[in-house]
C-alpha cells in the first residue's frame, strides 16, 4: 500500500464558511470594538449556554486559563485528587494554585478516574475531585457527587473534550461545582483558542468574572488579584461562524466512526469505545486499543510505522502526567497506584477522526493498521 500522498493527522480544524465569517466581523469593523465583553462574546455566550443546556456560561481566552480561575473561585488548598491519564494542563492548573495533585487509578473500560479508587486517596488536606471526561466519555458522575457529598468536597469537571454531550438529555456541564469547556483549534466547536466554564451557583459568576478580568470592579476598584482570561471578539466571530457547521460535522464523524468500526470489528486486539444509547457523544476523538499480545504488535510500533504512511496518530495521552519528572515525585505517583493508568497508556491510539477524512481514507487506513498485524 502507498504512503498518503498528504499528511493525515489526528484532527483538522473546522472551517467555517469564509463568507459567513467575513459578515460577523464587519460589525466589528462598524463597532470598533475588540474584546472586553463585546457584544459577539456576549451572543456567543447566550447561544452556547442554550446549545450546552446550562444555566450559567462565560467564555475564557483557553481552557487552561477557565480551569485555572476556576480553581482559584472555589478557594481549593492542600490536596485535590485527579487523574493522571490526562493532558498536561489538568494538573497544572491545580499546580499553579498551590494545591498538590493526588493521581487517583483509572477505570480500564472508560479510562477515567475510578470512583472505587477516589476515597483511600482522601486524605484531611483533600480539598476537591477535579475529574475529565477523557476522549468526551462521561466520568461515573454519580459515584463522584457521593463521594463528594459524604467527604464535603467540591468538585470540577474537565470537560475540554465533551462538547455538547449529554447524559439522558441533560448536558455534562449541568454537574458538579464548575465545567471546563475547550474551544481549542482541535475540538469539535472551536474558537482557534478559547474555552469555557459552566456552573449551577450564579453566585460564583461575578466571582469568576472578575477573576478573568484582573479583579477590576469598576474604574477605583481592583478587588482581587485577577488574570487576563477574557475572550476577544475575534474568536467569537469564529465561533458563531463553526457553530454552523458542527450539526452536518457530527453527522460525518459518526458514520466515520461506523466504518473504522466495520473495518477493524475482525481484527484481534484491537477495541473501541462504542457509543452509548443515553449519552450524546461529542465525536471529539477516535481512540483505539491495541492489546499486544493479541494483536502481535505494540501500540508503539503501530504509532512509528503509520508514520512511514504518512499518518500521524496519536497516543494521547502518553507519558501519563504522573510520570512527569515534577510529579513523580509525588507518593500517589507511583506506578503501584496506579496500574491501571500504566496499563491503558501503553494501548490508546487516536486515530485520524474529522469530517474531510473521505470514505476512502478510513478504508485506507485501516487496510494499513491491519497489514501491520504480525
Ligand atoms: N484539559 C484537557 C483534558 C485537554 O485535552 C486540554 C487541551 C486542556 C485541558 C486545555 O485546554 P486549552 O487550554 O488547550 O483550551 C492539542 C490541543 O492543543 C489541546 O488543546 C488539547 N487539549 C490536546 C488534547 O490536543 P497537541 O499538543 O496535541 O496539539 P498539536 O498542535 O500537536 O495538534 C494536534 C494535531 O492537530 C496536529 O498534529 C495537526 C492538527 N492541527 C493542529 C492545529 C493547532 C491542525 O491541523 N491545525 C491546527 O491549527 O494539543
């Protein structure tokens, strides 16, 4: 089989219609108005609040800065357990808060944090349970609120990855203290960069508003020492542009899914996440499972070789944040705690998922992942 003749990588950004694009920032143009709560930033809150099903949203600059002003919101100290199969900025943030993350095992099946593995990890320092929905599947949210409940903690959910998804038609960021939304380049709805934060208490709003704008209450008044977070209209613009677009994109990434699945169903030692009947799925990534034994080759070598075909997977999320040299440091970092995490690190693949892969690209690429089958 040939290499691609292009690269294919793991995602490709959305491109909302230029024409569409070029209407929303010609009001700019007339209103010569940038960023500070703009009137786009503005609609594209009330819109995505509606599409999210919550009832309070405001748009941050990345999700990194959301999660780290929505740290700061709640107060949390000490310790907060988290996951360590996860990108590098959940932990982080905590990090920057001065608060110690504690890495908590993984569930094997949906590869987020294992509820039956949280509670010997509380210790009196425990402050919070900051979960992700890795890959958009939903965390065991009822096991956390009880957990959460019992040990008075708060808790936050990373949700970079799960946009629009649903539990029994309510939306994800309806649970916990405070939602994470990602809006980067590579997510399903994006806003090049950007992000969001979704919480039930509207009390926290104010709170949380003057955290991404540097605590100024008004022109005397600087209450708190705030950041810069604030969406710019720019990225708004955008936003209201994909948001267009994402219906017909879910629409393809689903029947993309289908096929990867009708093509390697056969293989040996190769699994997927199916979808499930009560959760609407964010179609965000595509990952598989490779079991070496059963499949004759890594997942490393899988990785490697797909490169020499021009296709660039990738093992999200690998190395796992606990084995980063500042963290694994740490005593809840030892791999002793966390066999699972070690085990699914080694399996995950992402494959190439986005709307522009044609039927024939995923038949492609799959005739190739199975001829590197020993
Ligand atoms: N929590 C979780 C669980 C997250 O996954 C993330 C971000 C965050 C928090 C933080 O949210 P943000 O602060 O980012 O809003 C990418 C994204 O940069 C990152 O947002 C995302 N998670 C992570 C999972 O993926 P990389 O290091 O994989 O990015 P990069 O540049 O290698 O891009 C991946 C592929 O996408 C490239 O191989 C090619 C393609 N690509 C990328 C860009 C940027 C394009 O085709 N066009 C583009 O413009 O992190």
């Amino acid at each position: 089989m040939k290499p691609f003749v292009k690269p294919i990588y793991v995602t490709q950004p959305l491109l909302p219609d230029l024409g569409v694009f070029n209407k929303e920032l010609s009001d700019t143009w007339r209103y010569h108005w940038f960023t500070n709560q703009g009137p786009k930033v503005k609609k594209l809150e009330n819109i995505l609040a509606t599409r999210l099903k919550v009832q309070n949203l405001l748009l941050f600059n990345n999700g990194t800065i959301a999660l780290l002003a929505a740290i700061k919101s709640l107060n949390l100290s000490g310790e907060v357990i988290t996951t360590p199969f996860t990108f590098p900025a959940t932990p982080h943030v905590l990090t920057w808060n001065n608060v110690t993350p504690v890495f908590c095992d993984i569930d094997p099946y949906t590869m987020n944090i294992d509820v039956n593995k949280i509670e010997k990890m509380i210790t009196k320092k425990t402050s919070a349970i900051l979960a992700v929905h890795v890959f958009g599947i939903p965390c065991d949210v009822e096991k956390i609120q009880q957990i959460a409940k019992k040990h008075n903690l708060k808790v936050i959910y990373d949700a970079a990855h799960a946009f629009e998804v649903e539990i029994n038609g309510s939306g994800i960021g309806n649970l916990g203290d405070i939602t994470m939304f990602s809006f980067h380049a590579t997510k399903l709805f994006h806003t090049a960069e950007g992000g969001a934060l979704s919480f039930k208490n509207k009390l926290l709003k104010n709170q949380l508003y003057l955290l991404q704008n540097f605590g100024i209450a008004n022109e005397l008044e600087v209450r708190l020492p705030g950041i810069n977070g604030k969406m710019n209209e720019i990225q708004a613009i955008l936003g209201l542009a994909v948001l267009r677009t994402i219906k017909r994109e879910r629409i393809r990434r689903k029947k993309i899914k289908k096929l990867y699945i009708k093509f390697l169903k056969e293989t040996a030692g190769i699994r997927f996440y199916e979808d499930k009947l009560h959760i609407k799925s964010s179609y965000q990534y595509l990952p598989i499972r490779i079991n070496e034994k059963e499949f004759g080759r890594s997942r490393n070598y899988v990785y490697k070789k797909l490169k020499e075909y021009n296709i660039f997977t990738r093992r999200y999320f690998y190395p796992l944040c606990s084995e980063y040299p500042y963290y694994k440091i740490l005593r809840s970092s030892s791999p002793k705690n966390l066999p699972v995490a070690h085990q699914v690190v080694q399996e995950v693949l992402c494959l190439p998922f986005y709307g522009n892969l044609s039927d024939a690209d995923v038949e492609k690429i799959c005739t190739i992942l199975q001829s590197l089958q020993e």
